[in-house]
C-alpha cells in the first residue's frame, strides 16, 4: 500500500514505528501532489521538494534519537491560506495580499508545528474566504476532487480536495457560514466546525465580537477529526472567551447512537430552496442513523428563519466589512477586491450600533429557543449544502429550485444556524447524486460544547456508512 492512502493516525504510527521514514512519507506526498495537484489546484505556494525532503531528513534524525514532537511528527500538512503562517506569503487569495507574509505562526499553527507536521504548502480558498466556492485571482478555482468540472466549495475547498485526493493524511480549515462544513460534504469526506472558543483564534483584532468564525478540522476519519481538534483546542489567555474546560478525549464507540433523538429539520418548511435529492441524501444517512437504534424524528425549527436571517446579514456584514476596510486605504484596491466583498463592506457603511443590537438580540432569542429544543432532542439534523456542485465557471448559484437567491451567499442558509447559535456542527459523508460524481454531506448539530458528544456519533456514523466512505475519486 502506498503511504498516501494511510489516514494521519495510521501514517503517524508507521513513523514512530520506523516502519516508514519521514523522507519515504514526504517523497510518496510530493509524488501525489505533483502527479495530481496541476489537475485540481488544492495545494497553493508548494514548498521546494529539497526544502521539505530536509525537513524530513531532520525529523528522521530526532526519531532516530528517541525524540518525538508529537503525533504529527513528519506528517505533511498544507495550512489553508487564510490562518497566519510563517515561511510562505498568506495571501487570503486576494491580489492586495499576494506577496504579504504574516510576522508569526498563529496559534492554531504554532499548535500543529509543536506536535511535528511539516508545512508543504498552502490550501487554496475563495477570496478573503467569501463564498463556498475555491476561486481567486492570485490561483484560479479549486476543481472537485470527484469531479473536475464542477465546485468543490469552500472556503476550505483546497483542504477538502487535498484530501478526498489523498494529496495529504489530515487538514485544518475555517468556518464562518459552512467552511469546513460545504467543501467536506462536496468531497466526501468528515468536516467539523468546534464549538465557539474551542479553538481560539490568536491573533485577532478584536477578541469580543468577532466570533462567528472558528478554525477547526477536516479528516477522512472521525477518528483524525477528533485527534486534530484536540490539538488546535485550548484555552489561551489572549482569546479570553475561548473555553477552559479540555476536550474530552475520543473513542470508538460503537453503541454511541443508540438512544440518541434526531431532530430532522430538513428544508425548515419550506424555507430553505433545495435541488432535488439532496434531502432524500440525508434521509439515507439518517436511516443508517436509525438503524443503529437513534430515534428520528421531523421537527420544525420553531422559530422565524426569516428573522434569523436577516440578523445574520447584519452581523456578517459588520465582521466583514471590518476584515476589508483597511485592505480598502490602499490605491485602486477597489478595483482589485472581488464585489462580494465590496458588497459586504458597502452594505455595513450605514450600520448603526442600534441595528446592530437588535440582531444580537435575536441571536439572543434564537439560542435560547436552540436549547429549548435540546431538552427535547440530543441532535439537530440538517442538510449541509442546499444545491449539488455547480460548475466551476459560475460564481455562485443564482437560482434554486426555480427560486432566486437575493444575496451571493443565500444558498449557503443551511449553515448559519450552528454558526450564530456557536453550535458545534459535523458534515458527515452521506451518498452520492445519481450521476454517481457528486457526493452529499448531513450536517449534525450538538449542543453547547457538545464536541466531544458529536464526535462519538460520527464514529459510529462511520462504521454505518463504509460504503461510502470506501469509495475514491481516482
């Protein structure tokens, strides 16, 4: 078997092992990467083979010495280009930013490169993260991993691709409205957004407000999942509402859906606009659910998505426009930023703090009334995407199932509910489209710092659904 096809826990093991070298490990990723990458354009700003194949050799030597950094020793990681990392430009995938290198590795990769990974590269993403759709003027689009001429999502749509294609073991990302979330149920593989504060964000502007984004991990495991997370997890003093309590560790268990009650919210009524076959995706993964003794059950949200909504666009339009106004001092950097941002950032220019409170406010309600439902049920169930990939050349959809969307993100909905409640949230693999290309994704939803809950139910989830998860795109 080549070394490429082991998932990060059974690679790691290998090389503590010295059943495989570092050197062995990064030669079989670099062959991959070359050999596949020019065709899907996952990894960005790839390292100089020579620089990496050092970096290995060093690693082989501590292991030779008895000393081990960590589980990630001499695992290959590609950071996604939004997350502050030494060594290479962070360029966001905007043209104001193609040449800036960040001064420190942020925490969450300080993180990863104290327990061992080498950094190859980066994971390519929309520009400033905007839309569920890997394309930017610096690389061009990130094509799907199963199917080159459609989306493969974002904004970790190169971290998706990069997997799925076996082009790396494991893969961190972002989610601020489906990141990590979109790309993984279009690529076939497990994506989960952390509870807000699980994974801090250091360094940021602002520590108090600006918390609907979260990084968090991207596997073809559960089991990767779950060990990725609790190394980007942790209190840190400079995030202050970042959460104390440790992250319980992960195990298999298999008896982990028994008894557990489902909410399946599916199209929320009616409100969501869905293509066709998308819930009847879910459906199957829930039916696995149900087999393994959960209690389904259709329920409605209970409270005004149309109010939600609307809440969400004043909140994001804030946080965004934040993110680009500075970008926008710059000479003609308006001409060289893509209208979503644009968009964003004119769209905030008339935000009193009033408006803006008001929408905290119904966040307010909107997660008091989540735990309301939580007494009643372990889990929310809704679909992950609420359209099949598109094709590649589109910006995003306009219209879905005979209805318009009235923003460049509508069709994204599904994922907002999770973010503004700061819900942890978990894309599992669930099918196919019956063209056999295009996979689908069934987003979970826990309950308040119910991480390690959620994680448990993906692991049985997994045992479930080997059909799917055994198959691959090459």
């Amino acid at each position: 078997m080549d070394c490429t096809d082991l998932d990060a826990e059974a690679l790691s093991r290998a090389l503590h092992e010295r059943r495989l070298s570092c050197r062995e490990a990064m030669q079989s990723t670099l062959g991959r990467i070359h050999r596949l990458n020019p065709a899907f354009n996952a990894i960005v700003n790839l390292a100089p083979d020579d620089e990496l194949l050092a970096q290995a050799d060093a690693r082989d030597a501590e292991l030779a010495r008895g000393r081990s950094r960590g589980w990630l020793h001499g695992v290959p990681i590609a950071i996604k280009d939004i997350a502050p990392a030494t060594g290479f430009p962070t360029t966001m995938g905007s043209p104001l930013l193609k040449d800036w290198f960040a001064p420190a590795d942020g925490l969450m990769v300080a993180r990863l490169r104290a327990a061992g990974c080498i950094v190859v590269g980066r994971s390519n993403v929309p520009e400033f993260g905007l839309g569920s759709h890997s394309f930017n003027e610096v690389f061009g689009a990130t094509r799907n991993a199963w199917d080159p001429a459609v989306s493969a999502g974002g904004s970790s749509g190169g971290a998706a691709v990069a997997l799925a294609l076996r082009l790396l073991p494991v893969a961190d990302g972002s989610d601020f409205m489906g990141s990590l979330r979109n790309p993984a149920a279009w690529n076939n593989v497990f994506g989960l957004r952390p509870s807000q504060g699980r994974v801090p964000t250091v360094p940021a502007a602002d520590v108090w407000v600006s918390q609907l984004g979260t990084e968090g991990p991207m596997a073809r495991s559960v089991r990767d999942l779950a060990k990725l997370l609790a190394l980007q997890a942790g209190w840190d003093a400079r995030a202050p509402l970042s959460i104390a309590a440790p992250l319980a560790p992960y195990h298999l268990d298999p008896e982990a859906l028994r008894g557990k009650r489902i909410a399946w919210l599916g199209d929320l009524g009616g409100h969501l606009a869905v293509e066709d076959g998308l819930l009847a995706a879910c459906e199957q993964g829930l039916q696995r659910c149900a087999e393994a003794g959960a209690g389904i059950e259709p329920a409605p949200l209970g409270f005004d998505p149309d109010a939600i909504w609307q809440a969400w666009l004043v909140w994001r339009r804030a946080l965004v426009a934040s993110r680009v106004g500075a970008l926008l001092k710059r000479p003609d950097a308006r001409a060289q930023m893509k209208p979503e941002a644009l968009w964003e950032y004119d769209q905030a220019q008339n935000l009193g703090f009033a408006e803006f409170m008001r929408a905290s406010e119904t966040r307010t309600a909107f997660h008091a009334h989540l735990l309301g439902l939580f007494e009643r049920f372990d889990l929310l169930a809704l679909p992950v995407t609420q359209v099949w990939p598109f094709p590649i050349g589109q910006r995003w959809p306009e219209r879905i199932a005979g209805r318009t969307m009235d923003t460049y993100h509508r069709w994204m909905e599904a994922t907002i509910y999770a973010t503004f409640a700061g819900l942890p949230a978990l894309s599992l693999p669930t099918g196919f489209h019956a063209n056999g290309r295009w996979p689908a994704g069934l987003q979970l939803i826990g309950r308040p710092q119910g991480d390690a809950e959620l994680l448990q139910v993906a692991g049985c989830y997994e045992t479930l659904a080997s059909d799917w998860l055994a198959r691959r795109p090459d």
